[in-house]
C-alpha cells in the first residue's frame, strides 16, 4: 500500500474491546484519525464524546463517528464486533452468532475498499480470521487475527513472574488457536538464550514440570477466569490490538504471534491459528518457520484439527 501522511484506523464495534482499543490507539501517538463504527449509535456517540473530551492530554487525533465509507482510507480496520463469552462459555460456543455478524460487516467493508489491513480481534478469533478472509477476497497477508499474542504476553508475564526475570526478557510463545488447544513452545522458550529445561536444571527451585503444567491451565483459562470475576476482558486484549497496529503502522517486521490462514505451514492448510510471523506496513510478510518438537508439532496439527471441524459446522 502506498505511504500517507495521515494514519488513520476505523474500529468496528463499540463495546469493551472496541472501545478500549480505541483508547489505546488514542493514547499510543500512532494515528491521526480514529473511526468509529457501531449498529448502537447512541453507544458509539457516547464513546467518541468520551475520548474527545480527553484530547487536550494526548497527542493531536481526530476521532469521530464513522460509517463504513471511512474504511476506503483506513490502513487498518479493527473488527471488535460481535456477541461477547458469557461466563461458562468457550470460545467456539461464540462461532455461530459472531459468523453470522460478520458476514455482513465483511460484505460492507469489501464493497468499498480491498486496500486496508483488516485486524480481527472478535472471538473465535481463528475463525473469524479465516471467516473474514474467506468473505472478503483480500489475500491471506491481509488479514490477520489477534491469535495468540495476547496468550503469549500472558505465559510470558506468569513465566518471568514464576522465576523472578522481566517478562520483557522472557522469550516464549503460545501458538495454535486462541483458546483450548493452545500449544506452548517450551521448545523455544528461554532466558537470555539460556534453554528453558536449562534454566530449570541450574535453578531447581520448584518442580518443573508440575509448574510448567501449572503455568500453562493458566494461560489457557485465564480469560475464563477474568470472565467469572468481571464479565469481560478488555484491558490486556486492548493492549495486544496497540502493539499489533504498531508493528503495521511502524513498518517494523516485528515477530508477532499472529493468526492468518496456513497454506501448507507445518502441513497445515485451509485453517486460521497462530504461528510467528513477520508483520510490517503490508500485513503479514511472512510466517516463520520455527523448530517444534514432535509433541508441540502434533498438538499444533491437534488444534487445526479441531478448528477445522468448527469451520466445516459454519459450511463457509
């Protein structure tokens, strides 16, 4: 895509997610305009009169309501529409409402622009993802999931928690579906390039692998948990959706665990899930091709699997 002066990003759905994503986005200095997009007018007006009050702390951004027109000159399009997990609700409990809203959002945002980057943020993130990339015709570098940034920003910070190190030093990676059948790298995971099972050998503080499995259930239910306490997750997701629109807006080829659709990946295709992957000003450069070990490579074909049985359900 062609380089503007003015960045600007159009967030559809003004709920939790959507509206604490705009914050962040207003509060980050990386935009110049922020669109607002919701079917509640009277919410989306609530929101936009509530962070415009705001302006004076910040740096200078626009933001107002929108309509889907403002995706023609959008760099990125954040999907944060949809029905929100109720509490004792998975995530693929979620896929038949929100594929249902997403079929007409996509068919509007396709009618008027193929230039942007659609960034889906609604869950079943996977799906959605290859929901949205299916309806909309871009190419599979241009759309892109939150996946399991979030769940890797989670098992870092409860991993650098656990042994006492920054989790800005700790280097790990959830991959696979946002949700039950994540897969944690321990493979990959290390201190200072220092092995994880060597790290665990030097220290010999805990029992390593009761408290890797430990580490893991909470990861994995946290957003669960987060639920039954306070009804949503918003704040960290928000959060994640920043540093992914930074990556693209910045042009950084930052390494982000991203979902996108396989074409073949780890003998993976036709499915959405995350994997590192490469991200600057065109979307997804590309996907890396990490060395698994042969159990993380069967739970990461596991968890296509499982994903790939959602998407036959929809018939998309």
């Amino acid at each position: 895509m062609a380089s503007r002066a003015v960045k600007k990003v159009t967030v559809i759905g003004a709920g939790f997610v959507g509206s604490t994503a705009a914050y962040t986005l207003m509060m980050s200095g990386l935009v110049s305009e922020i669109a607002f997009i919701d079917v509640d007018a009277g919410k989306v007006e609530g929101e936009v009169m509530d962070l415009n009050h705001g302006m004076q702390f910040v740096r200078p951004v626009k933001i107002k309501v929108g309509a889907y027109e403002d995706c023609a000159e959008s760099d990125i399009v954040i999907i944060a529409a949809g029905a929100g997990q109720k509490p004792g609700e998975t995530r693929i409990d979620l896929v038949h409402r929100n594929a249902a809203v997403f079929k007409n959002i996509i068919g509007n945002i396709a009618r008027i622009t193929r230039n942007c980057i659609l960034l889906v943020v609604t869950n079943p993130v996977d799906i959605l993802t290859y929901v949205t990339w299916k309806f909309s015709g871009f190419p599979r570098s241009r759309v892109i999931g939150s996946g399991t940034v979030l769940d890797t920003a989670r098992f870092r910070y409860l991993l650098g928690d656990h042994i006492g190190i920054d989790a800005r030093n700790v280097h790990a990676y959830i991959i696979g579906e946002h949700g039950d059948t994540e897969v944690p790298a321990w493979s990959l995971t290390n201190i200072a390039g220092i092995s994880m099972d060597e790290y665990c050998m030097r220290c010999r503080m805990c029992n390593g692998q009761l408290s890797r499995e430990n580490i893991y259930a909470e990861v994995r239910n946290a957003a669960y948990r987060i639920i039954e306490r306070k009804g949503a997750t918003y704040y960290a997701v928000a959060l994640a959706v920043r540093r992914i629109a930074e990556a693209i807006l910045r042009d950084e080829n930052s390494i982000l665990t991203v979902s996108s659709t396989l074409e073949g990946q780890y003998g993976i295709e036709d499915v959405a899930l995350s994997l590192p992957s490469i991200i600057n000003r065109n979307g997804i450069e590309r996907i890396l091709d990490v060395p698994l070990n042969d159990k993380e490579n069967e739970l990461l074909a596991k968890s296509a699997d499982s994903l790939k049985n959602v998407i036959k359900e929809l018939g998309v």
